[in-house]
C-alpha cells in the first residue's frame, strides 16, 4: 500500500461554462487585459480567422442594421396609421353631412372604393327590406332578416364581440360577394353596432394577405362604431 500523499486538488481545465459564467460576471477582463483580447482569432464564415474585435463590431454592425430596419418598419406603420387617420376624419366629415340614409350609403360605398381602396364592400342592414324602399337595391347595400337562413354561415362571427379577418368561408363569400366571389382571397368582417345589433360591413380583397388574423383591428372595430353612429340617425 503507497504512502504517497495525495495532492489536495487536482488541477483540471475550466469548463466552458465556467469560463462563460466568469466574463459575465467580469465584463471588464479584456480591459484589464488588451493583449489577450487582440490575440484571440475567430472562425469566419469565409474560411479565415478574425479577431474578437472585429468579431464584434461585426455583431454589433448587424444589431445596427436590425433596428435601422425596425425603426423603418415603425415609422411605415406610423405613417399608414396617420394615413388611415385622416380618411377616417374625413369620412366621419362626410357622414356627418349627409342628411338622409340615402346619402349615408353612398358616402359609405364611396369610401369603401374609392378612400379606403376596398376590391368589394357590402354593408349588410338587419331588417325589413319594404322599410329600406326608397334606397336602390345594389352591389353595396343589402337589407335581410336577422333570422334569415342565409345568414347561418356568419353565426360565430355575430355571436363574437368584433371584426373578422382572413379569408372567409364559400358560403360567406358566394353571400356577400356573389359574381364576383372567386375574386376574394381575402375579407374582413366588421359589426355594426353592438353585437352586430344594425348589421355588418364585408370588406373583400383580391389579396389574400390583405387581411389576416394577426392584423390590428382597431381601426376596423372605429370604422364599424362610425357607421353605427351615422346609421342609427335614421
């Protein structure tokens, strides 16, 4: 049996996690040591070897140019918003102005094609179609029951608490859009009043990304209470 004594420790080589856990917690180590940081060599995507530092100011010229691009991005959006704004005041303007249903529903079909550049657009009105007489019957205004079979494919949407977007069942298409409903690869649908209590509005695009779930629809649900407030007038 050795009598040898045995060392205390046993020097083995820092793991890298170790070594990764220390510089995170001494983020100045290659300020306090300059000469180790310019002899250290990195992969490069081409084959060759870089240094640390211009490793970073790679990385740090890519994160540039991310939130070059974000900030882009931001200031697209902002601008769409601003532009979305103005044509919700001026048609706000122009409804205001009307002093018939008539003339609300030609605003509104004129807004819908022209102001917010809609392939197709329905606004749906519950109701007695005889009460609705003195308005012509056409592409934009349709007046139905409430209760009408034909309304069957929309009873989620009109049980729900707001607008819809996507891409929208045969049914509903071939309803609101009829001749014309191949075209459709995209549609949002917006309540009019609460719980869709006065109608809906059906806004169709031949884009198939126009509208998606994942969009805002904040200015859909303003769009839907500005009609509602200038259709309950009558």
């Amino acid at each position: 049996m050795s009598t040898q004594a045995k060392p205390d420790f046993v020097d083995e080589e820092p793991s890298e996690q170790a070594v990764h856990d220390y510089l995170a917690t001494h983020p100045d180590f290659f300020e306090q040591n300059p000469k180790l940081l310019s002899s250290l060599n990195l992969p490069h995507s081409s084959g060759g070897t870089i240094s640390l530092v211009e490793r970073q100011v790679s990385v740090l010229r890519q994160k540039d140019l991310k939130r070059k691009r974000q900030l882009k991005e931001l200031i697209e959006v902002a601008h769409a918003n601003d532009v979305l704004a103005a044509k919700i005041h001026e048609l706000a303007l122009q409804l205001m102005a009307a002093r018939d249903l008539q003339k609300t529903v030609i605003v509104l079909e004129e807004a819908m094609r022209s102001g917010f550049g809609a392939d197709q657009a329905v606004l749906v009105v519950f109701g007695n179609r005889e009460a609705f007489s003195d308005i012509p019957a056409g592409r934009f205004f349709r007046v139905i029951d409430r209760k009408d079979n034909a309304l069957k494919p929309f009873e989620t949407f009109l049980d729900g608490s707001g607008p819809r977007c996507g891409q929208i069942r045969d049914s509903q298409c071939t309803f609101l859009f009829r001749a014309d409903a191949e075209e459709i690869g995209s549609a949002a649908l917006v309540p009019i009043g609460a719980g869709a209590a006065i109608g809906f509005l059906a806004v169709g695009s031949n884009d198939s990304d126009r509208f998606h779930p994942g969009m805002s629809i904040d200015f859909l649900t303003r769009l839907g209470d500005l009609i509602a407030g200038a259709l309950k007038r009558f």
